[in-house]
C-alpha cells in the first residue's frame, strides 16, 4: 500500500469476489457468486444488438427511459429512482452521501461484506449486530443501537443465509427507528424471495409511504445481467439527489442501459429463471439433509451449508473437481452455494458426496 495514500486504506480489507478463489484452477461449474444459471435475458441480448452503433456516444446520464420504466413499475415518481453501475456502486454511494467520521452504520453479520466497507472508507464507524439463531437479522438488536445510526442496513433476504424478515418485522422494527435515521433495505435477491414467501415485504411500500426508507435492487441476479453491472436504488427523491450529488458522471453505460431496459420486460425469462432456482433450491436442501449438513431455510438462489470442517479447505477440495462454491469468513464451517442449473448441482453433489467422502 502506498504509504501516501489515505491511512483508512491500510484498514480496509480488499473486497474477494467469488472468482478470485479459483485462482489458477479452472472452475466450469460458479456457485460462488449468486448468478443466473439461465445466462442473460434473451431479449437483453438483442437489446444489445440494436443498441451497438450508439455506443461511440456518452450514455444518457439520467437513465431516463429506464429510471421511468422502474418508476411506472413500482408506482414511485421518477426522481425517487437512481441508477448505478451495480447496487455496490449505490451503496457506496450511499455511504459518500450519509457517512463520514462522526457517523454509524448498524448492520447485520454474517451478512453482505461490502457494508462495512462502504462505511469504513468514509471513515464511520460500524457496529455489526449477529445474526440470531435461526440465521436471521436481529432486529430488536439493530433497533437498540439504531437510534445512534445515520444508515442502518437490512440484507433482505440476507446474503450468505438466505433467510428474510417479514412485513410485520420489517414495519415494528421501522416504527421503534428515531426519523433521521435511513433504512436501506437491500433487497438484491428480492425477486426470488417474493415467488417463495407470501410475507416477504416489498420495500419500496414503505418509499411510496414517506418513510426514509432505500431500496437497493439490481439486475445482476434474476435479470440475469451481473456483467453488465446495473442496479437501482428507490428512495425519497431527496435521498436519490443526494446520491446524484456524489455520482460520477457517465456511470452506466448505454449497453448496460438497454440492456437493463429490454430485461425488465423479460416476464419469460424471469419466470424460468424463478422456476429453475426454486426447484434447484429444494434439491439442495434436500441434499444438505440427507448429508446431515446444517441449512437454513433460504428464499434466495444461495444456500448457505455447514460442511462441518474448514469452509476454504472443503471450497479447495470442490474446485479440484471444478467447482467454484463460496467459502464463509476465515474459520468457519459455513459455504455458500448458488443454485445452478439441474446439471450443475448434479457436479456440485457429486463433488460434495466425494469431497466429504459420503459417496453413498
Ligand atoms: C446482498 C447483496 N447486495 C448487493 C450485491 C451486489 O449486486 P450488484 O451486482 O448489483 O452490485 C450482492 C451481490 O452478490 C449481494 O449479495
């Protein structure tokens, strides 16, 4: 590190992604990074086709056709939606526009790693609040160090145990929260958690009421378009021109644009892609207990296994057979495994069954 950059930045863990595990084994078969097994939307890609002579040209800055696409589809106005490269990049984003040093964010763990960081590069601090026992947000505990927070965060469904909140948690625990705080509900794996759970809450509900609430959603997951980085946040158009504010210009590109644009009319797509991982969710469920491994139930297209032994020791021993799965923190037992397609999950059990030496 660079002794003249900022201090902060020796403290900061560099990010991993899932790939970054695989370095120098070929995986054929990710499950490390939450994707979508069915590729991209078929009509994205034609989007993309037709879109391709623009591309010497800036894109639009505002996103305007598909900030009000998103606005007619959620019932919110346009200027209470913002687009960014990804929902990471808005959380960022999030965190340059609310957190600096004299601030907290409150978050849950084991949940989506990046919180943390967006908070510590502003210098703010966190305080991380576990999971309970069922592996979900404890958010009577969240609310009692909320009422110090400038942002607080709920992964709903929580990435890496897939468990949700309901609408009636969800609403008790924003109802004990003092008004200047903002909730950001990330709701990245949303869609499944809908198709799988009657009280799985839709946050932009409580946007549409007036709350300070922000909903992070993204088309990297059931839309199917992680490489074309494109996420959006729903929140109070005053949050949204913060979060402009500090924006770079130009941060979504016109492919990822369109793309974006064609895949939310996708209801095809979507529907397959909620149908393949609901089916592929139960299969490893089931696997995981007839292996006596422990789950949670997940409503997202991850599941989270206790493998009982070292999580990167068993990852090391799927990618030999060219698995690519996601190990939990240094020291635990957990990984976390997206849900792939049929045949995929067949080379992960198989991989699994060989590598915990129950073949049976
Ligand atoms: C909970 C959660 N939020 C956000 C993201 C990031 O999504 P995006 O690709 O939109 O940056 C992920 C990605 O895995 C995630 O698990």
């Amino acid at each position: 590190m660079d002794p003249q950059a900022r201090p902060i930045l020796r403290e900061v863990p560099a990010y991993v992604s899932g790939r970054r595990h695989a370095a120098g084994v070929p995986c054929d078969v990710l499950l490390a990074s939450n994707e979508n097994p069915l590729g991209p939307s078929p009509l994205a890609l034609e989007a993309l086709e037709r879109a391709r002579l623009g591309w010497a040209r800036y894109p639009e800055d505002d996103c305007a056709d598909l900030r009000q696409a998103l606005a007619d589809r959620l019932g919110v106005p346009p200027a209470c939606v913002a687009v960014g490269a990804g929902s990471t990049a808005l959380l960022k984003l999030l965190a340059e526009a609310y957190l600096d040093r004299h601030r907290l964010l409150v978050c849950a763990w084991p949940s989506f790693p990046y919180y943390p960081v967006v908070a510590q590069l502003q210098e703010a601090r966190t305080v991380s609040v576990p999971l309970d026992g069922q592996g979900r947000h404890d958010l009577p505990r969240m609310a009692d160090h909320a009422a110090a927070a400038s942002v607080v965060v709920v992964c709903n469904p929580n990435n890496p145990t897939g468990t949700y909140v309901s609408k009636a948690e969800l609403e008790a625990f924003l109802d004990r929260l003092p008004d200047q705080v903002l909730v950001v509900v990330d709701e990245a794996y949303g869609e499944f958690a809908r198709a799988a759970a009657a009280d799985y809450p839709d946050g932009v509900r409580w946007v549409r009421e007036g709350r300070r609430v922000a909903v992070l959603r993204t088309f990297s997951k059931v839309y199917g378009l992680a490489g074309l980085r494109v996420g959006y946040l729903v929140a109070p158009a005053e949050v949204v021109e913060a979060v402009r504010r500090v924006q770079e210009p130009f941060q979504v590109s016109s492919p990822a644009q369109a793309a974006a644009l064609a895949a939310l009319e996708d209801s095809e797509h979507v529907a397959r892609t909620l149908q393949v991982v609901a089916e592929g969710r139960q299969r490893l469920h089931q696997l995981a207990r007839q292996l006596g491994l422990g789950t949670y139930p997940s409503v997202a297209n991850f599941v989270w296994m206790d493998v009982r032994r070292p999580a990167e020791q068993l990852a090391a021993q799927l990618m030999r057979h060219g698995v690519l799965v996601r190990p939990g923190p240094p020291g635990t037992t957990w990984v976390r495994v997206s849900v792939g397609t049929p045949e995929e999950i067949g080379r992960f059990e198989d991989a699994l069954r060989a590598a915990l030496g129950a073949s049976g």
